[in-house]
C-alpha cells in the first residue's frame, strides 16, 4: 500500500517528535503493508520564511531517509508537503513553485476546519489556474462538508482529489466526520485513503484495519483504487 499523507519527520512539525518515534511509525506502517509514505510535513508560509521551511524540510527528509535505510526498513519515504493554504501561500506561489508530492505537480493542501466554503474553494480555484492539480486532505473533516456533504461532490466535479482520513473511517475524529467520510465514499467521490500519521501510539500510520473495512463495505477492488492505484498514479503525475 501507499501512505500519501503522514507527518513522519521528526521535530518539524505536530507529528514525530523523536528519530525513535519515527522509525517506530516506520515499522508500523511496513507491519500493515506500506511501502511507499509520503512524508507531509504540515507547511504554513505565514509562520516562517517558506525558502527556510522548504530548505529545513529537504534537510530532514534525507536524514530520515538516511535513517531509515540504516535500519533496514522497506519504506520508500516520498516527498511533499502538506500546504495550508492561506494568503501567504498564494502569494508565495505567484513568484515560486509550490512543492508538490515526489515532484508530480499535484499539492496536498488543508485548510483551517472552519473556514467558509467560498474562500475555500477561491483559493482552491486561484492554485488551479495556476497549473497544479489538487489532492484535499480530510474533507469530511471540515465544517462546511460536516454540515453539508454535497460540497464534497462540487469539489470532486472540479476535479479536486478527496483524500479521506482513515481515522475518520474508524470514528476517531467525532461522528460527524465519520458519516461525511461514508458519505463521499459511498457516492464513489474519494480518491485516496491515507493515514494522516502523527504519532507511533494514535494516530499511527497502521492502514491494514482501515484497508479491510473498505473491502468489506464497498469491495476489494475500492480497496486496491485508493490505497495503491491512485496514490500511485498521483505520485508519479499521471
């Protein structure tokens, strides 16, 4: 399987704190059948230079790489990020490019969870004309799906990929975003399933459970799209 969302570079974010506990997220993740883990990072332009943050960014994905690779671990970590999109994100992105998932040109990018759904997708459109592709992150996490899911479907009209939660699936962010995350799977809306990891312990990079309760509600095979065939179409930009 392929992790496309996963905060796993220690110290730079809300996520891994520790080498340990990202090497512990590591073996979690090879244990439940990922091979592939984008490690994306949480990037807000507004709190720090965005050059900076990129540059610390490169400095700690390759030494988690080089980590990992000490350890022996099957993990192939991607790259990307995972870009709030703010104002000072679209600014920064009319002068340079914007860092995409393994340099495929599509951009996992968030919002605050109350944000109103016209800025959202405003600023949504604005990086489209721009040329990049767009992978949400957690949908069914925001208010506006929560209290009205068709949004989901305006989105996916628009071509924007619905990436899912799987602690959403498992109810571990409220019960309202477990039924928007149903709600946009079972209209056939979601693109990707991902683990959105922060942490060896709970939110863990484990994706065998939530791969298992999709089987099993909507088939093997809405299985296979979204943890690895489209995952890895978007990784390599197809």
């Amino acid at each position: 399987m392929i992790d496309l969302h996963a905060h796993i570079i220690p110290g730079f974010d809300d996520g891994a704190q520790t080498i340990e506990d990202a090497l512990d997220m590591a073996r979690t993740a090879v244990g439940s059948g990922v091979r592939i883990m984008t490690a994306t990072s949480h990037a807000d332009f507004s709190s720090l230079d965005p050059q900076i943050m990129i540059q610390e960014y490169r400095r700690g994905l390759s030494a988690l790489r080089s980590a990992i690779g000490r350890a022996c671990l099957p993990l192939r970590i991607a790259s990307g990020m995972e870009l709030l999109v703010n104002e000072s994100l679209l600014h920064y992105a009319e002068n340079h490019p914007l860092p995409s998932l393994n340099g495929s040109g599509y951009l996992l990018v968030e919002f605050y969870f109350d944000i109103g759904y016209g800025e959202a997708l405003r600023r949504l459109e604005v990086l489209r004309k721009m040329g990049y592709r767009l992978v949400l992150a957690h949908p069914e996490r925001y208010d506006f799906t929560k209290q009205d899911a068709g949004r989901a479907a305006e989105l996916a009209d628009r071509g924007i990929i619905l990436q899912i939660n799987k602690g959403s699936l498992l109810r571990e962010f409220g019960e309202r975003s477990y039924y928007a995350a149903e709600w946009i799977l079972s209209h056939g809306l979601a693109g990707v399933v991902a683990s959105d990891a922060h942490d060896p312990v709970l939110r863990t990079p484990e994706l065998a459970e939530a791969a298992d309760i999709l089987a099993m509600d909507y088939g093997a095979e809405a299985a296979e799209v979204l943890f690895k065939k489209r995952p890895a179409e978007i990784l390599k930009g197809e």
